[in-house]
C-alpha cells in the first residue's frame, strides 16, 4: 500500500543526512505500510528494493539445515535493510521477515545504487552502519552460545522495546522460541520467572514491560554492548 503524502523521516539513518542527499532518498522512495509475517527477502535471493523502517522493525533470520531458522538482528528505524549493497552484492544474506508492522520508505535497488554512486556522504555513513552491524551479528553470536535463555530473552525484549517504541507489543511463546532457537518450555519457563520479578506481564502473547531498568539488569551485557556499538559509531 503507497501514499503519495509527504514523508515524515523518523529513520535515524535518514536523520543523519545532510538535507540535500535526504532529499534526494526521499524523492525516489515510496511510504508503505510493512505487514506483519511477511517476508520481504529469502535468503540467497536477490534484494529487489533496500528498505527504511519508520514504525516498523524486521527480524533477520540465518537458516538452520533448511528447516529451522535462528534470529541474528533485528532492525528497526535505527536502520535499514539492504546494507550489502554497498559491496556491490545483491543477494540476501538473511531471510527478512516482518516482526513488528508498519511504515517504511521503500526504494528499488537499481534506483539505490544509482543514489549511492552519487552521494559519498551516504557511503560513508552506510560504511558505518555496516560496521556496527557486522560487530552487532558478533555479538549476537555469541550471546547465543554462552548466555542462558532468560538473559537472552530480556535483551530480546528490550531491542523490541526499542524498536516497537513502546511498552506493550504481541509475540508468541512458538515464535519466541523459534527466533532464540530453544524449545518452548524454555521460553515458558524464562517468560514465568521475568513475570514473577514483576520485570513484564505475559499473557496470551501480550508483553507488557512493567520494570524496563530491572529488565536490563535480568539481561546479559549484550544488550549494552550493542547499544554502545550503534552510538559510538553512528555519530
């Protein structure tokens, strides 16, 4: 679904843009409406459009002996979906499914990398953003070998916070347990005793974050880390 209103930028990419080079995104892109579950990119496929979340977030998905897929990012309007374009690859190294619904600017690749030939100061800020993004799959990494499942759980919680921009969102128990890779009384059991600090309330697939300081306290130091990465580089 297109609008032809005007855009208002809520992308911190986009953000950091001098006004000349927005402006050029801007008039090659369209405002559409991101659905939930839908999948935007298969991976080894290739990229058809690069996308800007505004009030949607995207989870990012590495498959797993071609039936099970395990979560390694998330992204939100702090970033963008197509990002190995600018080491000329075309082909989605992840699948991108929808997680959280709603706007984003949407520009054909073929039209991005015309834009991105011509605009040095989106390369160089994309170079970062590529950077921060490669040490945030580090960390993620291992996140997932060495922390337990309710520390994993809160930090996943706090980037959907993050990125939802706000304190209530939907997520099942099966697609929790699918995005962190554990069984489902895994997430049950972390969910429960996150529910029994008062840290969230659970019910029926509706988070609430009641306690978001003590959440971050119940998460593992990748959730700073990350945090850190994205503000030391993307200034």
């Amino acid at each position: 679904m297109t609008s032809p209103q005007p855009v208002h930028i809520t992308n911190c990419l986009l953000d950091r843009l001098p006004p000349l080079d927005c402006q050029l995104l801007l008039e090659n892109s369209e405002h559409i409406e991101l659905i939930f579950d839908d999948v935007l990119y298969q991976a080894g496929e290739l990229i058809p459009h690069v996308y800007f979340p505004t009030g949607s977030f995207v989870s990012l998905l590495t498959p797993i002996n071609g039936s099970s897929n395990l979560e390694v990012g998330l992204v939100g309007n702090e970033g963008m979906l197509g990002v190995t374009l600018l080491l000329d690859v075309d082909i989605a190294p992840f699948h991108a499914l929808v997680q959280g619904a709603g706007t984003a600017l949407r520009i054909p690749t073929t039209l991005f990398v015309s834009i991105l030939k011509q605009s040095s100061v989106l390369q160089y800020l994309l170079k970062r953003y590529l950077y921060v993004s490669m040490k945030q799959l580090a960390q993620t990494a291992g996140c997932t070998r060495f922390h337990v499942v309710e520390e994993r759980l809160a930090r996943w919680l706090l980037m959907t916070q993050d990125r939802a921009h706000s304190t209530s969102f939907h997520v099942t128990h099966v697609f929790l347990a699918y995005i962190l890779g554990v069984r489902r009384v895994g997430v049950t059991k972390a969910a429960n005793s996150l529910q029994k600090q008062k840290l969230i309330r659970y019910r029926r697939g509706d988070v609430t974050i009641l306690d978001r300081c003590g959440l971050e306290a119940a998460s593992c130091g990748c959730y700073v880390a990350d945090k850190e990465t994205y503000d030391s580089f993307m200034v």
